[in-house]
C-alpha cells in the first residue's frame, strides 16, 4: 500500500495542451557559415590623408628694369638650369659695357707701359701704386657693366617647368618683379604626420605608397625620404617627408592617401575581419569544435597585424580552423550551431511528423 502511495504521489501531471515532444530551447541550433582559415601575405601600414608639395619651387623675378623683346617659354614649358626665359631691351647697357671696356683697356695699356720704367726706378712707387689701382677700379667697373647686360636676360634658376606666366611681350618690368612661378616635379614630397610611438618602427627608406582619388586606382611608389628628429609637443607627432622615384602624374597640390609600410609577413595565417567579435576593447572569435558535432568554442584574438580585410593572431590558431564568419551575432561558447546543408531540426520534426500521420 505505500509503494502504490509513493507511486501515486510521484505522478506529474501534463497540462492540457501540453506536447511532450515540445524541443527544448537550449537544444535549438543556430545557422551560421564557417571558413577555414589559410595562410597569405599580409602587412602593416600607417595610413594618412595629405597634400601634395614641391620643394624647389621657386618665384622668378626680374633684376633689370626694362622692356620684354623675347619671350621664349610659355606656361607648362620644362626647362633647364640657366636656360633663358626672357630677353629685355639691353642698349643702354650694351653702351656702357663698351664704355668700360675702353676705359679698362686704356688703363691696361697705360700700366704695361709705366710697369718697365717702374722697374728701373724711372718712376715713383706711389705713381706706379695709382696706376695699378686705377686699372683695378676699371677692371671691376667693367664687370659692374658685364652683370647688368647679363641681367636683361631673364635665366631659370632651376631645372623644372614653368607654372605660372606673369609677363607678355612687349610689358615694361621693374627690378624684383615677379615673371614665373617654376616648379620642380620631381622634387614633389608628401609631408605626413604621425603619432611618436611608431618612430621605433620608422626608417629612412621604408617602402610607402601614394594614391590620388583623382587618378582612379594608381599607385605610385614612395620611401621615407626624412624623419624629423624632435617630436612636435602639442600633437605628439612627428614629421615625416615621403618621397618618389617617379612622380608620374602627381602634381603639387593634389590630395592624395599614404601608407607606409610597418610590417609585410609573406605567409601569416589569416582571419577574416568580417568573423570578429567585439566585447569591450577586446576582440573574439567563434571556432567549430573539432572533437564535438556542430558546437563552437569562443577564443580570444591577440592580434599580430592588420590589413582592411584580414588580420594575422599572435597564437592559439592553425590552418585550416573552421571559423564562423556570419551568423555569430549573439553566439554563446558551447553553443550548438547548424552549418549550411544541414538538415533543419523543424523541418525534420514536420517531416516525422507527416510520416506518422500517414503511415504507408
């Protein structure tokens, strides 16, 4: 009679309605997509915006006042060092380079003569002292007038191209007025400022690489040209000039991307960004089990280097890890997962189901 009592008290009774075949929810799969991790090049790089700037660029300004007769280079024209730009009247100075030449040769005839006599004691030191004097006085003025005729032609003070014409044949131009703006292309930097605690992995020569959203999808090869010595206080920066080996297209001015490159690893192990997941300031990812059917573990990425669509860990992972790429949004560790292809546990239930109700 007690055994039938116990018996009796330990019977549950089922809500009406209630399906003993209700699935439990802890033992509900989640669909996701994996990949297996391979291994590839990957590298690190500081990037920056900036502008394009040329360091010999220089203003050509006239050091004559006179009329332009020549005009012999016109805007987008490549010239050499010294080659000339311009031709202004020179008759005035014409004039007086032939006046001082005669005065200097006169001078020079009058002190070859008097040297002999000079030697031979005819004449006095202090006679011969004038005469050398003034024929040294002669010899400067005449230079005085070689460099003014000199300077009604306009030279280039650089090799490069003319920029910017600012006279036309014909104009009257002053001393120190401004004629052309010249440029050197292939003195063009990209000066880039970044934080000082990559200085430890900066160096004069660096491979860098420079685009421009205006020249679709080149790229133009760069190298650290300089690093500044002194870290700007206020920023906590340093200076850094990128320069090229060809500048191609690239002109002063342009706004262009960089990067330097920090660190190239020709055969890391990749994991795909897109399979990150983020908790705090720390990074993770979700790794099928290999010794359990469809359950991941969640692990903790220590990142080595990142590039935009992979990045290389530290440690903890091996080739051909089957890693979930989409799908691990709210994602437990232990959690039991679905794969693509799998049969889907409903679909299944509805299908047992079918079949009891409709034995053949």
């Amino acid at each position: 009679m007690l055994a039938a009592f116990l018996g009796q008290g330990c019977f549950v009774h089922k809500k009406p309605g209630e399906d003993k075949d209700k699935p439990n929810p802890e033992d509900a799969s989640i669909p996701v997509e994996v990949a297996a991790l391979q291994r590839g090049p990957i590298e690190s790089t500081l990037k920056i915006s900036t502008s394009l700037e040329a360091e010999a660029s220089v203003q050509v300004l006239s050091r004559s006042g006179n009329r332009v007769v020549e005009l012999l280079v016109e805007e987008g024209d490549t010239v050499e060092k010294d080659q000339v730009l311009v031709r202004l009247e020179n008759e005035i100075q014409r004039t007086a380079v032939a006046k001082a030449t005669n005065n200097y040769e006169k001078a020079l005839r009058e002190f070859e003569r008097q040297k002999p006599l000079f030697e031979q004691a005819l004449i006095s030191e202090q006679a011969y002292s004038d005469l050398r004097f003034e024929l040294r006085q002669m010899e400067l003025a005449l230079k005085d007038a070689q460099r003014e005729l000199n300077y009604t032609e306009v030279r280039a003070p650089i090799r490069g191209t003319i920029t910017k014409r600012l006279v036309k044949l014909g104009d009257y131009v002053t001393v120190n007025q401004q004629l052309f703006d010249m440029v050197d292309f292939n003195s063009i930097v990209a000066v880039v400022y970044h934080p000082e605690r990559y200085l430890p992995q900066l160096s004069v020569g660096q491979a860098a690489r420079v685009t421009s959203p205006a020249l679709g999808t080149s790229v133009f090869p760069a190298h650290v040209k300089r690093i500044s010595p002194v870290v700007e206080a206020k920023t906590g920066t340093v200076k850094i000039t990128l320069g090229f080996g060809e500048v191609g297209a690239l002109r002063p001015g342009m706004h262009v991307e960089t990067e330097i490159v920090l660190a190239t690893y020709s055969d890391a192990l990749l994991i795909p960004k897109r399979a990150l997941v983020y908790d705090g300031d720390q990074t993770y990812v979700y790794r099928l089990l290999k010794d359990k059917d469809r359950q991941v573990e969640r692990l903790l990425v220590n990142v080595r280097i990142a590039d935009e669509t992979n990045l290389n860990p530290v440690e903890g992972f091996e080739e051909g890890d089957q890693i979930v790429v989409a799908g691990q949004t709210g994602l437990k560790d232990q959690a039991a997962v679905r794969l693509p292809g799998d049969p889907d546990p409903e679909e299944t239930k509805e299908e047992d189901a079918k079949s009891k109700a409709n034995p053949s």
